[in-house]
C-alpha cells in the first residue's frame, strides 16, 4: 500500500492569524453597567404588560387599544432581547 501524502503543518497557519489579530482594534470586554439591569427591567415590564392584558380580560394596561397591548408587550421583550446580544 502506498504511503499517503503528508500535510503542511498548522503552526504556520497560527502565526499567521496571530499577526493579524495584533492589528485589530481594541475590543471593550465587558459590558456597560447599565445593560443588565435594563435588560432584565425590559424583560419584566414585557412579561408584567402581557399578563395584566390576560387577566383582566383585555381591559388593561391601555384600555383604548385593545390587542394591541400584546404587541406593546412583545416590544418589550424584544428590546430586552436585543440588549441581552450586546451583554458579555
């Protein structure tokens, strides 16, 4: 059986990503101080708003929009969701 070809090793690929990676920009590696409890203040006002719309039988938070509560809420939740990708 014939012998099989060797590969270039993967250490000259390393020193080459490393060279780059020593031009890149400094990235900040931690998170405002602010993000997380806002995050987590949007994810309950999100959850607080969908469930007084349930139990008072769609009269409250704002009686005058009907339905429309729901997506007040999930907006809420989507913005506690969209911090919570910025989190480290």
């Amino acid at each position: 059986m014939p012998k099989s070809k060797l590969r270039k090793k993967v250490v000259e690929q390393r020193a080459h990503d490393q060279e780059v990676d020593v031009q890149t920009p400094h990235v900040p590696l931690e998170s405002p101080r602010w993000l997380a409890p806002t995050m987590v203040a949007a994810f309950l006002i999100g959850l607080f708003w969908i469930v007084t719309f349930y139990v008072t039988q769609t009269q409250y938070p704002i009686p005058g929009i009907g339905a429309w509560n729901m997506i007040v809420g999930f907006s809420f939740i989507g913005v506690g969701f969209s911090l919570a990708t910025r989190w480290r």
